[in-house]
C-alpha cells in the first residue's frame, strides 16, 4: 500500500514537473527555457528544410539530411505531444476533471491540435503511402504555427482578434456588401462595351473583389466613362474597407497588451510580502508609482558609487551582491534593496547584478517617501530593516565586508 502511494506520489510529482517544464518559463528555470529554446530552434530548422526540400536540385543533393531532421523532428514532436497530453490533468482548467476527461478536453484545443497536426503527415505517410505527398508538405509547413506557444506577441494577436471577431465579421459583410454592389453597377455600365469581363454579375464581382483590395490586377479595366467614374469611387472604398480592420484590430491589440502589462504588474506586486497586507485598491494605487524593470542575466542593476535614486523589489528572479571586499551574497523573490541609499540620501556602497533573468519593481525617491507618509505600517517595516541592516554593519569591523543587502 505504501509502495503504491509512493508511487502514486512520485508520478504526480513528476507530471506536475512535466507540466512546468512545457507550460511555464520561470526566470529561474533553466531547464525549461533550454527546453522552449530548443523546440523554438526545431521548428525553425524544420519549416526551414521543408521549403529547401521543395527545391529538387537541393532534394537530390541533401537528401540524407533532409530525411535526418524530418525523423529527429517527428521523434522530438511525438514526444512532446505524449507528454503534454499525459500533463493535461495539471492544467489549470482541467484540474477538477478526472485524468481521462482532461485529456480529451485539451486534445480538442487549437495548440493542441496544431501538435498533432505538425506530426500526423509522417503516419499518415506510413498508413496511407499513395496520398499526394503535397497535402503532407502542407501540413509539415503548419509546425511554424508551434511558434505561437512561446510568443506572448502572437497569442496576445490572436486574442484581440477573438476579442474584435465580431466587429470583423461586420466589416466582411460590409466588404461582401460593396462587392456586390459595386459589381452590379459596373456590370451596368460595362456589359456593352466589355461583355467578356463585366457581362454577367459574378465576372464584375471578380473586378471588384481586386480593386476593393486596392490589389488592381489590370486584367479587368473599364472604358466607359461612367465605368471609371465607378472603378474610381470602388478604389477609395477599397482604402476605407481596409483601414477599417485594421483600426479595430490595433486598438484591440493595444488594450490586450495594456490588460496583460496591468495583469503581470499586480502580480508581481502580489509577490513581494512587504504589499502582502494591502487591499486592491491599494495595490492599484501604488501601481502608479512602480513602473517595471526587466534585468537580463549578468547585467548590472545598480552600481557601487552611483547616487541611490531608487529603490528595488524582486518580483521574481535573483540579484547578487557584489561587496567592496569581494563578499558576494544572494537576494530572491519579494526581498528589495536600494532603501537606504535612497532613505539617507547617499551613494551606493555595492553593485548589485542579476544572476538570472529578474523582474523588478522599481520606486522612485520622491515617490518612496510620498508612500512613507501615507502607508505607516510599511514605512516601520523599510525603516526596521533598514536600521537592523545599519546596526549589522556597526558591528562588523571597518576591514570587513559590509553588510549583504547594503546598498
């Protein structure tokens, strides 16, 4: 019994782990952002040979090749999709389902859907040899779409579409609308002149899906004076039918970004304890006065020497501190620096560089104190760990490192 539940345990421990490793990038996770990188690389490489392979000298010379990153590219894909599927159950969504049911609901899913797809041309190759090899290369050239899972930029796209899909769905029937009807009217007008291009409704209708395009192939043109008195009112049209989209479709764009960006913000503000006990409408008034810091592996924060102007607080990642006397010490999520060269108005006495990528919280000098004045409670909390910092250093002699997080 207890071996089973062990078991039971350690495979859970592990589908979870799965589950991190797929879905989520933590700054701190290595392994996972190897792992996005090297999906990311694959689905370069493949898409990359798919196109060269439709190159037949290219086909005769590197076959070998070719063949070698097709089997590496399935093996990798396979296995990527079996254990998406087999982590389904720790998916936020599905996690109140029974482990059968969460699979299905998450193979039913557009990301999912697109894994499977990437890999079904080579075992529909195997099962059905005399299919159009054309449809397989169409469906290995849909592997570029696996790009969307590790782009916030094309799924936050795809969300202000979904979002605007009904305003877009009423401009294609205006669009429809004005094809019909520009269609018509320079069928009218150009019947007898042209028969062969605008003698029935469906031949115009061809003109002027092309000009409402603002594409204007040139093999349908009128002559007739009225004709290009239409044909120029259908081409200003054209201009409007395609600003339409895509104003809505930028302001959506805009505002999924901005809700993301307030999103990720209260989160990490979430995350640092000392705005623990703060309610939502004070979490969103001090958002006015953090603004977001992202600092890349190894790139200096602050510097020992410069004027402390702000203060930091480590949403998510680690800083080190680098110490005159070659001490180095760590700092990790929800714990700050910078406050006491901001609060004593005094140069930095460390520098302090990111070891892996970190999200900051960065408060001004001005905006620090205005907060002081107003928030007490936090105010004791930044002075207590300020003066037990300050009272660290006084006891350690003069040649000795400073204190850790001095800043």
């Amino acid at each position: 019994m207890n071996t089973a539940l062990h078991t039971y345990r350690y495979a859970a421990r592990l589908r979870h782990r799965v589950y991190a490793l797929f879905e989520t990038a933590e700054p701190t996770d290595r392994l996972s952002r190897y792992v996005h990188r090297f999906l990311i690389a694959l689905v370069l490489v493949s898409v990359t040979a798919t196109i060269l392979e439709s190159v037949p000298e290219l086909e005769a010379a590197h076959k070998a090749v070719f063949n070698g990153i097709e089997r590496l590219t399935i093996a990798v894909f396979s296995v990527e999709y079996a254990l998406r599927l087999w982590a389904a159950v720790d998916y936020p969504p599905y996690r109140r389902m029974g482990a059968w049911r969460a699979r299905l609901a998450f193979a039913r899913t557009g990301p999912a859907i697109i894994d499977l797809l990437t890999i079904l041309p080579f075992y529909l190759a195997l099962v059905a040899p005399d299919i159009d090899l054309r449809v397989f290369v169409l469906l290995r050239l849909i592997r570029f779409l696996k790009l969307a899972r590790y782009s916030p930029g094309i799924r936050s796209l795809y969300e202000a579409v979904y979002d605007e899909r009904r305003a877009l769905a009423a401009c294609l029937v205006i669009l429809f609308g004005l094809v019909i009807g520009t269609a018509s009217v320079m069928h009218m007008a150009e019947r007898a002149a042209q028969p062969e291009k605008f003698g029935t409704i469906p031949d115009a209708m061809w003109w002027a899906i092309v000009t409402l395009a603002t594409v204007g192939y040139g093999d349908a043109v009128p002559v007739t004076p009225l004709g290009k008195v239409i044909a120029s009112l259908t081409a200003l049209m054209g201009l409007v039918m395609i600003a339409l989209p895509v104003g809505i479709i930028a302001t959506a764009f805009a505002e999924v970004i901005h809700r993301r960006e307030f999103v990720v913000t209260w989160g990490m503000i979430a995350r640092v304890p000392l705005f623990a006990a703060l309610s939502a409408e004070e979490v969103a008034e001090i958002m006015r006065l953090l603004r977001s810091q992202a600092a890349e592996r190894g790139s200096i924060i602050v510097r020992r020497g410069d004027v402390g102007h702000s203060m930091y607080f480590i949403a998510s990642g680690q800083v080190e501190i680098e110490l005159p006397e070659g001490e180095r010490h760590v700092l990790g999520d929800g714990q700050f620096f910078g406050e006491i060269a901001v609060l004593k108005n005094a140069r930095r006495t460390a520098t302090v560089r990111a070891t892996v990528r970190t999200q900051l919280l960065v408060l001004d000098a001005a905006d620090l104190r205005a907060l002081m004045q107003k928030r007490p409670d936090i105010a004791e909390n930044i002075h207590r760990v300020a003066r037990e910092r300050a009272a660290k250093r006084e006891t350690v002699p003069s040649d000795a490192p400073l204190d850790a997080r001095d800043d």
